[in-house]
C-alpha cells in the first residue's frame, strides 16, 4: 500500500464556485488571481480527475484538499463557506484512490458543521499555517480540534496565503513565506497546541519548513522537550529532495515521517534508504497518522468507509543520539539498535 498525503485538485464545483467570484480569490478562466500574488495560469489537466487519477496509478490512497494559499479559510463566512461547500461537494464524487481533507473557516469555527462533514468520510481537517502561528490562534482553532480528538481523526496543516513583495520571482511565496509560516507554526504548536490537546495528531507540510532542525537552537535558548520526539506530531516530505528529508529523519528518527508530494505543483523525492525506509514513510506511518491499523490492505475502488478510530497514542519517547553515519537501508528501530550496540 502506498499512501500520498498531500495532493490538490480542483474539480467542477469548486473551479465554478472561484468563476462566479468577482474578488479575489477568484478564477479568470483558468488565470488564478490572489491578492499579494501575481496571476498564476493554471494548467486544466492538472485539475482534470480523469488524468490525475492515471498520474496517481501507482498510489493506493492520494489525500487532496483545500488549496490554503488561496485564503479562503480566512474569508468571512458568507464569503468562505460557499467555497467550502463546493471543495467538499467536489471532493466527494473523486474516484479512487482519492480521498480528502476536511476545510473549515477559522473566521466561522462550526465543530457541528465539522462533525457532519467528518460524518461523510474525510479523513481529517486541514487548516492554515497562518491560523495557527501563535496562542490566540490556537485558541479559536480549538472548538475544530476538539472535534478531531474525540474522533480520533488528524490536522493537516499547510501554507497559507502570502504577500510577495513587488518585483519577487514567481518562486519567492513557496521559497520564503510558506517556509516561515510552517516554522512559526511548528513551534506554537509545540508551545501552546500540544498542551491543550495532548492527544491529536498533526502532520505538517513541506517537513514544517524544516523546523525541526532548529531544534538544538530552541533548547539552547530554554526551550523544553531535549531529545524528546512526540509520536503525533508527523511531517510531509513535498518540495523537499534527499537531503533535506534525510536531515529530518536524522533529527526526529523515521517513524514521524510521511510522504507528500504537493502535487500538481511538485514532485517528491525520497532518499535511497532502502525498502523498509521506503514502507514506513509511504505506509506505515502514513496509516497512523490516519488512524488506520499497520498492516491494512489497500482499500476497494468503491467509496471508501471512514478509517477505524481505534489508535491508542503511545507515549512519548526519548531519542537517543544517532550513530555518526547512518547506514542506508535501515528503519529508525534498526539504527537505534546499532547505537546502543556500538555504545556497549
């Protein structure tokens, strides 16, 4: 099985509902107009499911959900929910081996409304990094993550809308302030998200801006937790090749990390670790975050029941230092096994 956690793709409802827009965030025939961005044409094939679901042939489950740069969670609700009613509309009649993320206002945080979308078979929420930068933020987010902890479902959490000063290159808004957002977020989430809901899972975008390979400059500075690595707290490895994601996994170990792609917009690259590396980014861990069991089988092309709530949050573990120079080829559990060896 093979599981993708981060994909976008626009369908009918969801493209018309951006056409009859006359403010950003609207659609222009397939030119995309975003206010502090410029007009970005967007390729219709990309956005075409019959084509995407041949791209995705070798996948067993392509997660997609709202694009967040678009700001549309942070409209106000008379703008935000008819935007949201028509992604979740289209994202429902995706064929195989397509499912979605959940999309809520944070301008209008229903967890009743939330609760019944959940109720049709999302996977989890997606929210913006830029709701979720500081204490204020995770304090009106948390009637949504409540909903998601006590039905056991994940938060994603992805870029938001930037300003790109004038005369930046197209590639500045992914390069810098998508990477600030996710950093910013990582770090409140650590300080403030996690106290208030010990148990949700999360899995951040891009590798969380590589935030977590500031770690020793946090606790240099007073921050808690050395050498601990919670267990729900995941990152997606989109727009990043081999050495950034072998940096992570050196830092927060294998078993927090997930494949991601960002497609249509970026392709991801994977490190040559070997077949168990490649199982536990692509499946295993991808199913915990989804709640599923380890070892279940790919899913049927019909629609997809919800995944099983039965996950039981392990504790939180303490990472021990990692060997020098990890060898290719091993899991996480296989090169921890080696450090203690090599320090008897």
């Amino acid at each position: 099985m093979s599981i993708d956690v981060h994909q976008h793709l626009w369908t009918p409802p969801f493209v018309d509902a951006l056409r009859r827009r006359t403010a950003p965030p609207r659609l222009d025939g397939w030119t995309l107009l975003l206010d502090g961005e410029p007009p970005y044409e967007v390729n219709p094939e990309d956005h075409d499911p019959a084509v995407r679901a041949r791209r995705a042939a070798g996948l067993d489950l392509a997660l997609v959900s709202l694009s967040s740069p678009l700001g549309i969670e942070l409209l106000p609700p008379d703008e935000a929910w008819p935007l949201i009613d028509a992604y979740h509309a289209g994202a429902r009649t995706l064929p195989a081996p397509f499912r979605a993320w959940a999309a809520a206002p944070v301008t209008d945080p229903d967890p009743v409304r939330l609760s019944r979308t959940l109720d049709e078979g999302f996977v989890g929420l997606q929210l913006p990094a830029t709701a979720l930068l500081d204490a204020a933020g995770f304090a009106a987010a948390a009637p949504l993550l409540d909903v998601l902890a006590e039905r056991d479902l994940p938060l994603f959490v992805h870029p938001g809308p930037a300003a790109v000063p004038h005369g930046s290159p197209p590639w500045w808004a992914p390069v810098v302030p998508y990477v600030q957002q996710m950093h910013a977020a990582w770090y409140a989430f650590r300080a403030v998200g996690r106290p208030r809901h010990p148990t949700l899972r999360i899995c951040f975008a891009l590798l969380a801006g590589l935030a977590p390979l500031h770690s020793e400059r946090a606790m240099s500075r007073g921050a808690p937790g050395r050498g601990r690595v919670d267990p729900d707290v995941f990152v997606e490895t989109s727009s990043y090749g081999p050495r950034a994601v072998d940096a992570v996994i050196r830092e927060l170990g294998i078993d927090v990390v997930v494949t991601g792609s960002d497609q249509p917009y970026a392709e991801a690259a994977w490190p040559d670790l070997g077949a168990a590396a490649r199982h536990a980014v692509g499946t295993a861990n991808a199913l915990r975050l989804l709640g599923g069991p380890r070892d279940a089988a790919a899913r049927p092309a019909s629609r997809p029941e919800p995944l099983p709530r039965a996950h039981q949050r392990p504790e939180q573990h303490t990472r021990p230092p990692m060997p020098p120079t990890a060898p290719t080829g091993k899991t996480s559990q296989e090169l921890r096994c080696q450090a203690a060896t090599d320090s008897a």
